[in-house]
C-alpha cells in the first residue's frame, strides 16, 4: 500500500489570478488570463502531491458558493477531499500581475469568523481518517484556538502518525515543541522563532540543527528562495542550492516544495533525496502562473538537471 498524505487546511481560499499592464492607482485596469484554483496551504499540498502520484486526502473547512467552488475544483482534478461544512463564506485571494514590471501584488483576506465548535468537528473528522503523514499548512481564520495545531500535533502523536507543519504567529509559537515531526518555515518565520538576523545561509543550518536539538521538531525544513533549502536535524545538516528558472509566480511555491518533501519522506527516500525532490517541485511551481501549478514531468526534468549540474549538488554535515 503507498504511504497516505492527508492535509489539513482551515483557511482555504479560492486563488484568483491575473495579468495587467500596469498597475496605476484610481484607474480601471484591464486584466487577461485570469486563473482559478482551489488554494489554502494544505489543500495546495494536496493538489502537488496527487500530481506526482501520490496518494492523497485534502480536509478542510469550507463554507458558501466559494467553499463549492472549491469542492468542485478539486473533483474535476481527481483530488479526493472531506471536508467541514462552516457558516462563513471562504475567501477568495487575489493575485495581479504587472506584466510591465514582472511585480506581483497579493492581497489576501485574513477569513471569515468562524466558531471554536468548527475546530472540534475538525479534529474529530482527522481522529478518523487513515494517514502516514499528517501534513497541517496555512494561518489560522478568525475565531480558531490558537493552540489548534498543538493539540493535532499530540494528537498525531498518540496515533503514531508523522505530523508535518508550515503555519507562522501565535499558531506556530503554541505547536512547538508538541511533537512536529517536520517543521517548514521561511526565512522571516525562522528569524522570528530564534531571535535572530542573520541570513548567512551556513550559520543558519547551523541554528536550525540547534533548534530541533531542543525539541522543537525533529526536522525542519527551511526556504531560502534563490537562495535553496536547508533540512536540518540534532545531528546533520543538508544544504541544497536552489535550481535557476524563470519565475513566472510564486503563490504556492512553499505548499509545493513542502508536498515535495513529504512526499519523499513518505517513500522513504533518503533526506537528501527528499530535500532535492522539494527543491525540483518547489521551482516547478514558480514556472507557471497561478498557484501550485505542478506536473510530473517538469519536475523529473528538473531532478535530472540538478543531478547533472555541478551546482546542483547538496551539502551535508554533520551538527
């Protein structure tokens, strides 16, 4: 039986994408290629994982014609799901670029308010479901606990499932040190968990070893952008450089390098296997516009070049 990856999202969002010319206050601007796609952090994993042919189950919570929307989208790309039903209507992102420039403008509603008996019908629904790995990726909506992750990271841990992490704030802060098994985080979430500035890419595998080693999580996984990835535990470091491609967007480019990573691990590929997966579907994700738009073949393509480019080969060492 293949390894079960189901995701947790409790912030999803319908992505609405788009292109302009020019971005100009107080002016009407004319927009072309508008894309959708059901997004929110874990429901993106998902969608990543099915399409490098893993297995799969995206449970979320979604509510009004946004939440069908979403429901929808997700059928027609063979995405399974379950989902909470809840009074809110979910949100809808937007994503403009400005084809002038090549800048992205993101604006991203913060949710609707929802009740703290949607967060019991949540964990009630995951006490149930079958799962090797339980990834949780995305903020928090408004009325939520903040120590939800928290008490799904103990209870993965009482049913013996891997429990994987990509949230930020108050939410990330309560999780820690709650059993996560593998923590994501970007650079700025990083900084903010150690109290430090630094972005010297060695002394920061060097405190990411230092952080797990006190519980934290027994790995984390941290994005550096152009700059690569770090996976880092108590005992080892791996350092992997990023792959250059052009960037077309980057909404769902962290959902993608992390489905990527689970997705090895879950295999059991070795971690620095694992970690050159993420990276290759990670720069997939940015090659095309909307959000977490990956498919098998570019990212075999792009594992095979950063096998065959010198400057694709990883660093490990020991902690």
């Amino acid at each position: 039986m293949s390894p079960r990856i189901v995701t947790v999202t409790v912030n999803p969002a319908l992505d609405v994408a788009m292109e302009a010319g020019e971005v100009r206050p107080g002016h009407k601007l004319r927009t072309r290629g508008t894309t959708y796609d059901a997004g929110g952090g874990g429901i993106n994993v998902s969608r990543v994982v099915h399409a490098l042919g893993g297995e799969t189950l995206a449970v979320m919570a979604v509510g009004g014609p946004t939440g069908r929307f979403i429901e929808q989208l997700l059928t027609d790309a063979g995405v399974s799901y379950r989902a909470v039903t809840v009074a809110g209507t979910t949100r809808i992102s937007l994503t403009v670029r400005e084809a002038s420039t090549g800048a992205e403008y993101r604006f991203v509603p913060e949710g609707a308010l929802l009740e703290p008996s949607d967060a019991e019908d949540m964990l009630s629904l995951l006490g149930d479901v079958r799962a090797d790995w339980l990834v949780a990726s995305g903020s928090l909506p408004p009325g939520f606990p903040a120590d939800f992750y928290a008490r799904l990271a103990r209870q993965a841990q009482r049913r013996e499932l891997r429990f994987a992490l990509d949230t930020s704030g108050v939410a990330l802060e309560a999780a820690l040190h709650q059993g996560v098994d593998l923590l994501k985080t970007s650079l700025s979430e990083f900084q903010s968990i150690v109290g430090s500035t630094t972005s010297d890419r060695d002394a920061l595998a060097e405190q990411a070893s230092r952080l797990a080693a006190t519980g934290a999580a027994s790995m984390i996984a941290l994005t550096l952008g152009d700059r690569g990835a770090i996976l880092a535990t108590p005992e080892r470091r791996i350092v992997q450089p990023a792959l250059p491609v052009q960037v077309h967007s980057g909404v769902g480019a962290g959902d993608s390098f992390l489905a990527g990573l689970v997705l090895g691990l879950a295999r059991r590929q070795s971690p620095e296997e694992a970690l050159r997966l993420a990276t290759a579907t990670g720069a997939a994700a940015v090659m095309s516009r909307g959000t977490a738009r990956v498919t098998h073949h570019q990212v075999e393509a792009l594992l095979a070049r950063a096998q065959a480019e010198p400057d694709g080969m990883q660093r490990s060492a020991l902690a």
